[in-house]
C-alpha cells in the first residue's frame, strides 16, 4: 500500500523540525510521569516564533506514545464561556453542555491542546476558576499564547505549582544552520541570515525562501522590503491608533526606552498610556533599563519606518539624541556607560561605526562584573609591566614618571576581584609646561598639534597610556568603561583647552575617532621606535555641548536623505594680543555693522557660545556690558566717561569729547587707555569662560 500524501507531510514537517529539545523533553517527561508534574502547560511568544511547529511536534510525541490529544484553535472565538465549550466540544466530540463532564471522566494520559489562547484570554479567570478544576487529573492542558498570562496565575499558591511556563526564544546559530541546510541555503549565505533574523524561526522560513530564489541576501533588512511586510504585520497587530504606532516605531530605533524617554520622542508630556500599552506587546519585554522590543520586531520595525518615512526616522533621532545629550550633562559619572550605551546604539546601522559599534555594544551588554575605580599605587606594578608588554620600555617608565607626578590621573577598571583590567592615565598639563614634561614624545607632540598657544588657566589633557591588559588597545568590556571615563572627563574638566589621544594602530580608530570629531595631527610621536597615531580635538572652537550636538548631526546626515543644514561657524582661538587689538578694532567700528563683520571676535567662544545668529549684535552688547561696569565704579567713572563719549555715544572728537566730559585732554586720553584696558580684560575673562 502507498504512501499517503498526508503521511508524506507529516514526514516533511518531522525533517524539517530543529530544536526545542528542551521543551520537547519537558512535555515527554510529562506525559510520561504518574501523576502529572503540572496540570497546565503554558507556551508563549511572539509572532512567528513557532508556537503552531511546536504544538504540532507535541501531537506528534503523543501519537508516538499512544497518548491520545485533541487540539483545539481558540481564534475568533468570542470571549464567552459558552462560545469556548462549544469550540472544544466540536473537537473532542462532545455534546456543548456535556464537554466539562466528559473531559472530568478522561482516565489514563490525554492531552488537551488550546492554540490561540489570546482571543480568550479576558476568561483568564474563568479558566483558572471554573474551567480548569472541573477536568481529569489525567489530562494535561496545553495552552498557547503570544502573551503571558496574567501575574494572577502565579500570585495563587495553589496555581504556582500547577502551572508551567514555557517561553520561546530564537532558535540558537546551531539550531538555525540546521534549519537552513534543510532549506538548502548555501552554508556562505547562512550566517549572514543568522545575523538578520536572529534566528527568529518564520523569518528564518521567509529568509530562506528569499536565499533560494536569489542565490543571495543582504543582512540589512532594508533591501528586503517583502522580507519586512510580511514580518511587519506579524508584530504591528490591532495597533489602536496613529499614536500608538508613533510610540512603536520611536520605541524601535532604541536599545530600551523608558516614559520620559518616550515623552521627549513623542514631544509630549503624558506618555504613560501609550507606555502601558508597548509594555502589554508580545515582543516587548520590561527590563531594569525600561522597555525592550524583541530585536527581531525592532529591526523590523525600523527598517520599515526608514524606507518609508526617511525624514520621520531622522526627526525621532535627533529627539533621542537631544534627550541623551541632556542626560549625559545632568548625570553623574556613574550613569555615563548606559547613557552612551544608548546613544551608541541609535547608530548602530551607520555604515562608519558599524564595525565598532556592534563589538562595543556587545561588550559592554557584558561589562556588569567590571568597574571604574581610583588607582592606587599598589596596581602600578602590574599596569608598568602591561605597557612594557605592549608598548616598550620607554612608555612603561613614563608612565611611572606622570603617575607619581599626577596620581589623580590614574584611572583602573577591575575585575570583581579588585584586580585591574584595564587603566588609563591622564595628564592635565598648562601654558608652561615643565621642561622635563617636554621630553615625552607624546606629550610633545600634543603641544605641537595647538592651533593656538594655551592661554592663561587653559589646560591641555593628554590621555597618556590606555589600554586593556590583557587586550591592549582593541575593543572590550573592559576599554569601553575606560570610553566612557574619557568622555567624563570631557565633560568635567574645567577650563579644557585641548584633549590628546595617541593610539598605536591609529588605522583601526580613525574611521570612529574622526566621526567622534577628533583630528588626526600631523606630528605623531615615536615611543619605543614605534609610532603612534595622535587624535586631538580642540574644545575651545568646539565646546562639549556643541560637540555633542556635531555627533548628533553627523549621525542624522549618515541615516537620512535630507539635505545637512550649513555648518555653524568654527570658533578662533586668540591669544592675549590678538584679543586686544580686536577689542580695540570693535570698538572703533562699533556703529559701522559693515566694518565690524569682519572682527575676529565674531568668531570667538565670547560671542558664539551667547548667540550664534547675531553675531554683531550680540558683541555690541557685549562691549556695553563690559562698559557698564565702569559705570558705578568711583574710581573707574571717569574711564567710563571717556569710553561713552569716545566710543558708546561718539563725540566729533577726541578733543571735544574731552570738552563734555571736562577733564585736559592728556588726561582725557589716560581715562580712556584704562577704560579700555578694563573693557578688554572683562571680555576675556568671558572669553574663557568665567
């Protein structure tokens, strides 16, 4: 007799399930043991995760064990206690007022299986209640949702040990090459759809079908856009409103998003039933962080926003950029790792950082057992001999020579045993540096790269040495925590100047170095006979805040299509001579706007940082100011008198000026040289920043 084409389908299904050998194991385990460890076998997850190809190996292994299974599909049936009996006894053959009683006299192992539990999920308690207590104690029940049932199941003591929960998660690489051979993908092609679907089971089906009919795939979802809808609709299910699918798609370009991060990317205050509702998805899981979609559903998600609606996707990341930058401003040192976590990840596609940002996100998901700490004089030993190891003799010596000379510097990630992984040693160095200092290669070169001298109470910081120990200068858990220290002191150092990083394979760094904002200088030093690449930003043409913002327009230029806005003007750095001479060349032209556009001081940290927009304007003002303080000053009046009718309020001349003010014109013309003296030392002292 032949093969029936039913039997052929069932052999298909059996070859071409993989995994779930654990869950297959626990539901054998089950039928087998006398009596049932649970009465209830609860299996949950997303759209797509194989619920339906599990459940079928379930009556599977119950036709192998001569367990006999009914399998009933709960979906659109009403959430009525009547309409679900009905529903069960079409398929177990039963009258509808009768079933209770026939599946309460069930003797020996049955198995009832109820899929799509999600439509009547609302009867949770009459389930738990009233349904469930009135079966055999011999039948196991099966049920299957997207979602997990209610917090009411485990709050009951009685239900807690009756009750098993089975969570579906992706298929691991393994589990998901094994599928893919059988779906007769080329093993080239199989890890690259690994990395897309994260072994998601019906994307991995849909990535196949697609590898089959090409010969190829691209792990980047936006190429696929058949891939995505199918997907899409998968996991945007009866979203309620347009709000709600703003709340998801803003939720998708995120690592985790907590209500007042979502308040700030909906630019709305009240969030938290939009919030709610995210947290009430199948692919959205509440983490300590806040709110998490599934990566599978994010990726999905935000490829389709991208292809769809490039500017939407752009605005939502600036607004997430915007709400990291104040975060990173406002927060303590011990909050930096995650807050830069989190604004990592929303460049996470970008075609420059990718390479770095997929291995540092992954290493500092892993990074919970190190920490930041102080070093000690005790962990000098080790951290000489971890520079003699990688860098040389030479840099080990100088890094005892500065760690003894700045010991606050010195900055140690460790292990959870105390011992240090890996350290960082930075130098805070001023406008006159020892001539012994000099003599470091490193630190020489930093000074060579100046564009401009350091000025009075400005300092130059050298990152010195930094490295792993065991890892040198290659990404790691333990380098991303010395990342985030950098970026600390960025922020916190007060009258930061200029900031030095030497890097001994600069070639690797320079792609995120370079979008980081920092310049590769043309002196790089030699240590040991080795050279090394040193990156140098300035923070007085581009201050922390502005810097932020420029990784933030850098990012949004790299993720969308429209045109970049023009860039704001850098700012000049003048020494203590030029400033004076601008001062004196403003305030000449200070009431000829044609002759003042082209004062260096427009340019200048003094103006910018106040008002970008009006530049001459906003100097003007600034030289009133500075003016007025002369105003009520006893002694100093009388320089405010001769700047007023010299400079403010102009007299024909400098004679007649002298006239209305009524003092001898030598005199006159020594008010004036002090007024303007103080006018200009006001000025910088807001130059660098007091």
């Amino acid at each position: 007799m032949g093969t029936s084409l039913a039997e052929r389908l069932a052999q298909a299904q059996r070859a071409q399930f993989v995994g779930r050998v654990s869950e297959l194991h626990l539901f054998e385990t089950a039928l087998r043991s006398d009596p049932l460890p649970f009465a209830v076998l609860h299996v949950y997850g997303p759209a797509g995760i194989g619920k339906s190809t599990l459940l079928e190996a379930f009556r599977r292994t119950c036709t192998q064990h001569d367990v006999p299974v009914w399998s009933v599909s709960l979906g659109g049936v009403p959430a009525e206690p009547q309409a679900v009996l009905g529903r069960i006894a079409e398929s177990v053959g039963a009258n509808p007022s009768d079933v209770l009683g026939q599946l309460a006299e069930v003797s020996g192992r049955s198995v009832l299986i109820l899929d799509e539990f999600d439509s009547v999920q609302p009867l949770e308690g009459w389930f738990r209640s009233t349904f469930l207590p009135c079966v055999s104690a011999d039948l196991l029940v099966v049920l299957a949702s997207r979602s997990e049932l209610s917090a009411s199941w485990r709050l009951h003591a009685a239900w807690r040990s009756l009750l098993q929960s089975m969570a579906l998660r992706n298929l691991s690489e393994a589990e998901s090459r094994a599928f893919l051979d059988d779906m007769d993908v080329a093993p080239a092609l199989q890890r690259r759809v690994f990395e897309a679907t994260y072994g998601h089971p019906l994307a991995l089906t849909l990535a196949a079908e697609f590898c089959r009919q090409r010969g190829t795939f691209d792990e980047s979802l936006v190429g696929q856009p058949d891939l995505i809808k199918t997907l899409l609709d998968r996991f945007v299910m009866e979203v309620p409103s347009p709000a709600h699918r703003t709340a998801l798609e803003a939720s998708s370009l995120l690592r985790s998003v907590s209500q007042s991060l979502l308040a700030d990317m909906l630019d709305t205050p009240n969030v938290s039933e939009l919030f709610e509702w995210l947290r009430s998805r199948p692919f959205v899981e509440a983490t300590p962080r806040g709110l998490e979609l599934h990566a599978l559903a994010r990726d999905v998600i935000s490829a389709e926003l991208r292809w769809r609606n490039p500017d939407w996707y752009a605005e939502l990341k600036r607004r997430a950029r915007r709400h990291f930058n104040r975060a990173l401003q406002a927060s303590d040192t011990a909050s930096h790792r995650s807050i830069l976590t989190a604004y990592a990840f929303l460049d996470r596609d970008n075609p420059v950082l990718q390479p770095f940002l997929s291995r540092l996100l992954e290493t500092w998901a892993g990074a919970g057992a190190l920490y930041l700490d102080d070093g000690h004089e005790d962990d000098l030993p080790a951290l000489t001999e971890a520079t003699r190891r990688h860098h040389g003799p030479e840099d080990a010596e100088w890094l005892s020579f500065w760690a003894k000379r700045q010991p606050e510097g010195l900055r140690v990630v460790r292990a959870g045993t105390g011992e240090p992984v890996a350290f960082v040693l930075s130098v805070l160095l001023g406008p006159e540096a020892a001539h012994s200092s000099l003599n470091d290669p490193c630190v020489s070169a930093a000074y060579a790269s100046l564009k401009a001298p350091l000025r009075s109470g400005e300092r130059l910081l050298v990152f010195r040495v930094w490295m792993s120990v065991d890892d040198h200068q290659s990404i790691s858990a333990s380098q991303s925590l010395l990342f985030v220290d950098t970026v600390r002191q960025y922020l916190s150092t007060e009258r930061l100047a200029v900031s030095a990083l030497p890097c001994m394979d600069g070639t690797f760094w320079k792609p995120a170095l370079t979008f980081a904002g920092l310049e590769l200088a043309s002196d790089s030093p030699v240590l040991d006979g080795q050279p090394f690449s040193l990156f140098v930003h300035d923070w007085r043409e581009q201050p922390p805040e502005a810097w932020l913002e420029g990784l933030a327009n850098r990012g949004q230029l790299l993720a969308s299509t429209p045109q970049p806005e023009p860039e704001k003007p850098r700012m000049v750095v003048l020494d203590r001579t030029e400033f004076d001479e601008a001062v004196k060349s403003a305030l000449a032209a200070l009431h000829r706007p044609d002759r003042l556009a082209g004062n260096p001081l427009l340019a200048s940290r003094l103006v910018l940082e106040r008002a970008a927009d009006e530049p001459s304007e906003t100097l003007r003002l600034l030289i009133e100011e500075a003016a007025g303080t002369m105003r009520e000053d006893g002694k100093r009046a009388k320089y405010y008198a001769a700047v007023d009718r010299t400079y403010l309020r102009p007299a024909p001349s400098q004679e007649i000026a002298a006239e209305l003010v009524g003092v001898p014109y030598s005199t006159f013309r020594r008010h004036l040289k002090a007024g303007l003296s103080v006018i200009s030392d006001v000025l910088w002292t807001m130059e660098l920043g007091g």
